[in-house]
C-alpha cells in the first residue's frame, strides 16, 4: 500500500490509514515508522492520534521514549521513540515487550534500534521525502492480512 502525503493531505490520508489499522487490528497492533530525521514520522502519528479522538497534546516521545496518550473510547495508544536509546538493554528495561504484546496500539520511531524486540507480526512503515519536499507513505506488512 502506498500513499502520497503533504501537509495538504495528511488528515485524508490518516483517515485512510486508521481504517485499515481497525480493519486489522485482529492481526497486528505494532506499527514501526522508519525514515530519516524530519521525514514526517511524529507528524503523521500525531494526526493518527487526533484521529483517534486523543485529546490530549501529541508530541514526540525522544526524551521520555513513550507517551501514553487515551482514545476517545479511553483505549490506550502507546507511541515511542528510541532514536536516543544507546543499548537494547534500556528498552527491555523499560519493558517494552509488555507494550508490544498487549491489545493496545503502538506506535514505534526508530524501530531499526530495537527490532529485535518487535513483535513477528508488525505493520511496517515508511516515510520516503520526495524531492519535492512531499512524502511517499509505504506500508508493508510483515504478516499477511486477512482480507
């Protein structure tokens, strides 16, 4: 699956995006976002997250590594960033397992830094910048959906 994302456009394509992650949420709640620095990934989760109905303010994990943020039905979404992680240890140690493996969303940056923690079946997702400064959104699955 592949999009075109501009700023113009990312509410569309969000849209687009969290009914395909409800369509399959049976097969995978684990979303890795790869891309350089500035490539859209916090834009785009935070729009994921306005999608979900979350109120609260969406900002980017780097410091703190995961923000919890609620849906509008109150369900947990987990976004994380492991771009400052020097070891894989500080992610164990901060039990992301649990996370990965529970029934909630997760949204991971720099999941090339941990991969081997993700779970088997992952939804991965990449930001491309255009040389138009817009960006192709790839998804690929690591599982087969079912249809």
């Amino acid at each position: 699956m592949k999009f075109e994302l501009t700023l113009e456009n990312k509410e569309q394509i969000a849209r687009e995006f969290l009914t395909f992650i409800k369509k399959n949420k049976a097969a995978s709640n684990c979303f890795a976002f790869y891309g350089k620095m500035g490539s859209g990934k916090t834009t785009f989760i935070k729009e994921i997250c306005n999608q979900f109905g979350v109120k609260e303010v969406v900002t980017s994990p780097t410091f703190a590594i995961i923000n919890e943020y609620k849906s509008e039905n109150s369900a947990n979404i987990y976004h994380f960033d492991f771009y400052r992680i020097n070891k894989i240890e500080e992610a164990y140690d901060l039990g992301c397992e649990d996370y990965f493996y529970s029934t909630n969303y997760c949204f991971i940056e720099w999941p090339e830094l941990i991969e081997e923690l993700l779970p088997e079946n992952y939804v991965q997702i990449n930001l491309v910048e255009n040389n138009d400064k817009t960006r192709t959104l790839i998804i690929t699955d690591t599982i087969s959906f079912p249809t």
